[in-house]
C-alpha cells in the first residue's frame, strides 16, 4: 500500500520565541536517505515552512547531487556564509563546511551551540545522518532530534541488515527509541515510493501498565 509520509506539521503561525524542530534521516542506503530528505523538505515548502537541510553523509553528499546545487567552499568563520539557498523556503549546508572552519576541525559541542543558532532561523532542520564517519557528531544529533526516520529500501539484504543498524541506534548508542519510524521504500531511478512508515508503539496491557512494542517485529 502506497502511504505518504505522516508528518505532524502544524501550519499555524508559531510563536517566535519557540525553537524549530529537527528531522533526522537515518539508515545506510546514501540515496534513499536523500531522496526521502529531499521529499520531506518538498512537502515542508508546500505548508511554507522555512527549512535547512543539514547533509552529514560526508561520502555520499546526494542531497546536493539530486538537487543540482554546487556546494560553497568558502573560507569563512561564519556558517551562514557557507549556507546555500536552494529557494525561499529551502537551504543546505554541507556537513563539511559545519565540521571545519578554514581545515580547523570543530569540538562537537560547538556545533551543537551552532545548530542551537541555526534552530533560531528555521522552522525546521533536516539532518541527512551517516553511520559511516563521525560517529559521535551523529549520535549527538540523534539525541537533540524530536523525530527519527530509518529509511529500509525493499530488500532482503536491507531486511535483513534493519537488526545490525538498530543495535547501533538503540543499544550502543541508547537513543530514545520512541523517536523511530520505519519507512520501508522502493527506489526506481532518482524517485522514493514510501511503502509504508512503521512507528514505535507503545501499548498497554489489560492490568494497565505500559509495554513498548515494535509493530514490525
């Protein structure tokens, strides 16, 4: 069954003293992470929200190659010189220019500060994560994120590879696991099918207490 994705937008005016949210794209696949980053970005601009897409997949950096936009190689102190405008409502920044200013490599916690910054700007901020190089800048944006989305593409390999990647997440990492939904996807070309987004559940039991589940066990 064809589902879109079910974003919790509000589309009201917010108020202005209220920090933005952030959207993390999980999982190993480098294109269906960016082509599923891209289309949640899209539906963010049709409710015109203000959006930054924030690409950390350093080895794949598709979010930039889908979007046909060259990537600035200022060098510059200030991160909003190497912010790139897609469009009104959508910006990039290259997970390169955030980790290093002028070839100095940046303390986590200073980019943390400076995501903090960026929030103050945009309405939302999508983070394109990897689980192939700075582990520890990944696993802090995990933490800070308010929803997590872990794209599988349809395939027995990826299927089958969902265990190792949770393990990371979830026991070595310890991320709330409640920030999780599942999109299972089928990738044709430069296109992402959403097939269908699993979402943790926490249920509860006839005496009352509560029991976390995962409907796709």
């Amino acid at each position: 069954i064809s589902k879109i994705i079910n974003l919790k937008i509000n589309t009201k005016k917010e108020n202005t003293n209220k920090t933005s949210k952030i959207i993390s794209i999980a999982g190993n696949n480098g294109q269906a992470k960016a082509l599923l980053t891209i289309k949640i970005s899209k539906k963010l601009k049709r409710k015109k929200l203000k959006t930054l897409i924030i690409d950390l997949d350093l080895l794949n950096m598709k979010t930039f190659e889908i979007l046909n936009i060259k990537n600035k190689e200022e060098q510059s102190l200030k991160i909003e010189d190497h912010i790139v405008n897609k469009n009104k409502y959508l910006s990039l920044l290259s997970g390169k220019n955030l980790l290093f200013k002028i070839n100095e490599k940046i303390h986590a916690e200073e980019i943390k500060k400076i995501i903090e910054k960026l929030k103050e700007k945009y309405e939302y901020i999508i983070v394109n994560t990897s689980l192939e190089c700075f582990f520890e800048l990944n696993k802090m944006i995990l933490e800070q994120t308010d929803t997590i989305y872990l794209v599988i593409e349809k395939s027995i390999e990826e299927l089958m590879e969902l265990k190792n990647i949770t393990k990371i997440y979830w026991e070595n990492w310890k991320i709330e696991k409640t920030k999780f939904n599942i999109i299972l996807a089928q990738k044709k070309n430069m296109e992402l099918k959403i097939l269908n987004e699993i979402p943790y559940n926490t249920k509860k039991e006839e005496n009352g207490t509560s029991t976390n589940k995962y409907t796709w066990k």
